[in-house]
C-alpha cells in the first residue's frame, strides 16, 4: 500500500480544509515546500498536492508554489485542482509534476480525459472522484451531481483510465476514519488502483484500508496533527 502526504495549498499556504469547505480552514504553513522536504526526509515516497484555489476557480493558481515543491524535493508529485484543459496538463508536467489528476473535467467531458490519455499516457493521468453519500461532487466539492461514484469509475476505466482517488469529502479533514464501505465498493467493483482521501485519522484507519486492499492512502490532517508519523507509517505499509 503506497502513502501519499498531503499539500493542500491555498492563498500560497498550506491548509487543511473541513468537509471541503472553504471557508473553514486551518493554515498549518506559510512555506509548503517545507512541508514537502519533511515529508521526503520522513520516508515519503511520493507527494499528493492540491491547489484549492485552482479547483474552485477552475484554473491554476498556486502554479509558484508547485514549482517551488517540485524543484527542491526528489521525491514524484502529484497535483491536482483546476486542471482543465489539455494545456493545463502539459504545463503540469513540464513543471516536473510526475503526474496530474483531472476532477471537474472528468465529469463534464470524457472525451477530454481520452485525449489526455492518448496524448500523455495513463500513466501520467489520475482520475479524481470526490464524493457524498456516493455521489460525485465537482467544482471544488461545492456542488453534487447527478453522478454515482463508481458508475463514473467504471467509465473512465472504459477510457483507458488505470488509477483513481477516490475522496470522501463528508470525511475529508475530519478525523473521524475513512469510508470503508464504499472505498470497498471502488476497489471489488472497478479493479482499478484506488488511492483512498478523506478521514484517516489513526494506524487502524491505515489497518483497515490496507486490507481492503486499497493500493493506497492519502494522508492529511493525521500528519499535521501528530496523530500519524509518517516515518512508522512507511516502515509498516510501505516498505
């Protein structure tokens, strides 16, 4: 199972929001990109970030910050938020970013995730589903579609689509365990790799994601509130 740290940069800081909502959030650094050496010298193995601000605007917006990350630390990154347009995700890439992960789009127009698949391979793209109640959320988690969570997996898998992040925003930043259920509906009814978002709170969280199995787990709050240390959680789940 692989761990992936979490950078949720808003405004240029690090923050972790509650349930997705904006305007509750907490600032935990003015520097993320020293919060991303940590997590390298921790033992992570690859960097999840988000840029809220650019999933709410529908565009990149904390472009400086990523950079900034991704230049200092030699561990792969991640990003996603406000990805868009073809365009969007080749400046991701060519920022050094090992691989983007299409929300919103997704939703809106397959087609759009098609061609990034043929253009820059599966590899390179992820497919993020946040939802509630199992139902796909857009735009910055603030509106819910018509969209059932694994249908929508299912048809991206249909696209080529091999690895998904599947968050759970009414847990997400809330500490109070991930969604088991239906993580493991994600995983038996895809079979695809699915990373797991939103509620990991302990190492039982991390136990029981881990014999779902999911092939991984995004890590948040836990980590900014010491109720996860990274460094025990590689050497358990990810060595």
């Amino acid at each position: 199972m692989k761990l992936f740290p979490a950078i949720d940069i808003r405004n240029g800081q690090c923050v972790r929001l509650r349930q997705g909502q904006f305007h509750d959030v907490e600032v935990y650094s003015h520097i993320p990109v020293n919060i991303a050496k940590t997590f390298e010298a921790a033992g992570a193995s690859y960097i999840h970030i988000v840029d809220l601000d650019g999933a709410l605007a529908g565009r990149s917006v904390n472009e400086d910050v990523i950079r900034d990350i991704v230049e200092n630390v030699s561990v792969p990154v991640e990003v996603g938020g406000g990805i868009r347009t073809v365009k969007d995700v080749e400046n991701k890439l060519n920022l050094g970013v090992d691989r983007v992960i299409i929300g919103t789009k997704a939703v809106e127009s397959p087609q759009f995730v098609r061609e990034c698949i043929q253009r820059f391979g599966a590899e390179r793209i992820v497919i993020g589903i946040d939802a509630k109640n199992g139902m796909v959320a857009t735009d910055g988690w603030e509106k819910i579609s018509s969209y059932n969570a694994v249908q929508l997996a299912l048809e991206m898998k249909e696209l080529g689509v091999r690895t998904v992040v599947y968050t759970d925003i009414s847990r997400d930043g809330m500490l109070q365990g991930p969604n088991i259920v239906h993580t493991r509906e994600m995983v038996e009814q895809t079979g695809l790799d699915i990373i797991a978002s939103g509620g990991v709170s302990s190492m039982k969280d991390l136990d029981d994601l881990n014999s779902i199995p999911v092939h991984g787990v995004i890590i948040g709050k836990a980590l900014y509130e010491h109720r996860i240390q990274l460094e025990e959680a590689v050497e358990k789940y990810a060595k």
